[in-house]
C-alpha cells in the first residue's frame, strides 16, 4: 500500500506530466517547485512562485493548504 508521501510524489509527477509543455520549457521538475513535510501524513507547499496559476490550483486543491 502506498504511503501519504509516496502518493502524494505520484500525484505531483502526474501534475508535471500534465504541464509537461510549461515544466520543459523552464527546464524545471515539479519537485524542484514544492517542498513536502512529514512522512506518513504529509503537506505539499509550493516553493516556485513562477508556476501558473492553474498548477498551484491543481496541488492545493489536492493538499489543503494551510
């Protein structure tokens, strides 16, 4: 069974292959834009402040913010 964290590490690679278009173009990995907290319950914050709006959406809306 996956852990938060692991699940939350594939729910952000898929948010990354979504935007692949913005993330190759600023040669950038979504991981490089947020910054995980915990282990087994986790919390996703967004680091990059470049991301477009509709990529913060897609993590916050999925990982309450606090």
């Amino acid at each position: 069974m996956a852990t938060e964290r692991s699940f939350a590490i594939m729910y952000l690679r898929a948010v990354e292959k979504k935007n692949s278009d913005f993330f190759i173009a600023n040669n950038l990995s979504i991981m490089d834009c947020v910054h995980i907290r915990g282990t087994a319950l986790v919390s996703v914050h967004v680091i990059n402040n470049t991301l477009p709006d509709s990529i913060v959406y897609e993590i916050e809306t999925m990982f309450w913010k606090d």
